[in-house]
C-alpha cells in the first residue's frame, strides 16, 4: 500500500516550487513591459518582491465583475474644455450598462503600467436631450470622433468595429480627467478638469494622430474611408458649448464645512 503522505508531500513541495517561481517571473514580466512601455515617471520607488507576491495572490483569489465587465477597449483623443491646445490621447474601458449608457475608465495607455487619468459616462442621443440645458454644457458629441476616424476600437474585427462605430455616432461623452499627464505630473495633483472632443478637421495635432496609429499599426484615413456608409447625426443643440466660445471648467476654492462633526 502507497503511503498517502508521499502524493501530499510532492503536492506541497509543488506548491512552493510554483510560489517560489510565479513571483519571480511574474517580476520580469512586469519589467520587461514597463522597460517596453515606459512613459513619464510616477512618483515613488519600484515595487518590491513582497508587493509582486501580494498582486500576484490577488489577481489569483479575488473575484472582479466589475472589471470583467469592462469589455470594450476605445482610443480616442481629448481636450481639455478650455485651451484645445491641450491635447491628449485617451485609452478607454467601457462598461456597457444598458442600450443608452457606458461608463468607462481612462488610462494613458494600453500597458500594465498605464495610469489612470479619468473617467467617461457615453449616453444616447435620447438621454443626451432629457438633460437640463446647463448640464447639457457638460457633454460633447462623437459624430465627428467616428466619422474622421479618429476614435476606434483596436483589435476587433473590422465588421464588428463598423458596427460598434454606427451605435457611438450619435452619442454623447461627458468626460473629466483627473491627471494632468501632459504636464509631466508625476501625481494626479489638482482638481479633475473638463475634456472635449474634436468636430471638424484641423483640430486635432496631426502628430499626435500619426504616433498613435505608427504605434497600432493602423490608419486613421482608411478608418475615415471605411465609415463613410456610417450616417452622420445631426448634433443636438447645448453640446460641445466650447464652440461658442466659453466653457465650464472647475477651479479650486476653499469653503465653509458644513455640518462638522468634531
């Protein structure tokens, strides 16, 4: 008769021949990606091997729907609501909640290392115009986003993103960034600020355009071409109010605490 404590020793010694080794190449994965993708720094000093084995055993145990959900990949460009100048590729993940909202989240790029730098809510047309005229100063189109081809949805099929493209068309983003990575800000320092997106051609720095389909190995014209069956939307009126010539933006002041409890 085998003796049972043997099977068990082996499937121990096992264990912490896969806990001694999964962390260490979990660490040079890590690196070799940062090394790939390195970007501006963020403050602070490199993880250590006790922060490695920690995510490592998270991302093993833990349950995360809400990240799972998160199954639509967007690249597009924003600006921030009152200098166009300031411009700023933004990686997003959507959440497609019901027909008539997303919600995603912004990072600054598509890397184990991106930094969070905001979020976006994606409503219908229909719900755009169920909005109060001063929240509606808040939101600007995607017509244009889709149909100059500067939005797109990396990876995917091209019927399947064509299909995606004619549902964003005739929606509108309400979106703030909350990292000022054009800055060269080592830390999200500041309040969030108000970001739009472009409506016509010229806006947006060409070079900008360039380095990212360089990088995607994609064209920005041929997806211009490809959407030219994609019907382009009236814009509904109290969107994009930077046009006009003034926009909201958030600034910083100090206030009164109401109900303060010592």
């Amino acid at each position: 008769m085998k003796n049972p404590r043997c099977n068990c020793r082996r499937a121990f010694n096992l264990s912490l021949l896969k806990g001694a080794i999964l962390p260490v190449t979990g660490f040079l994965a890590h690196e070799a990606n940062a090394a790939e993708d390195a970007g501006s720094p963020v403050a602070g000093t490199g993880r250590s091997a006790k922060s490695h084995l920690l995510d490592a055993g998270a991302g093993v145990l833990q349950s995360k729907p809400t990240l799972d959900a998160m199954n639509a990949y967007l690249n597009g460009f924003h600006f921030y609501a009152d200098d166009m100048n300031r411009q700023v590729e933004a990686h997003h993940f959507c959440t497609h909640l019901t027909e008539d909202f997303h919600q995603c989240v912004i990072f600054d790029s598509n890397a184990k290392d991106a930094r969070l730098i905001g979020i976006e809510y994606i409503v219908s047309e229909r719900l755009f115009l169920s909005l109060p005229e001063e929240e509606k100063k808040l939101w600007h189109s995607h017509a244009y986003e889709v149909k100059s081809g500067e939005l797109i949805a990396p990876g995917i099929p091209d019927v399947a993103e064509h299909a995606l493209m004619q549902d964003l068309v005739s929606t509108y983003g309400k979106t703030w960034h909350t990292w000022q990575v054009d800055q060269g800000h080592q830390l999200p320092l500041g309040i969030p600020q108000l970001m739009m997106g472009f409506t016509r051609d010229g806006q947006v720095d060409a070079a900008l355009v360039q380095a990212r389909d360089d990088r995607l190995k994609l064209s920005t014209s041929e997806q211009r071409k490809n959407r030219g069956d994609i019907a382009t939307p009236a814009v509904a009126q109290g969107a994009n109010a930077w046009e006009r010539g003034k926009t909201i933006q958030l600034q910083a002041s100090e206030v009164s605490v109401k109900n303060l409890k010592p």
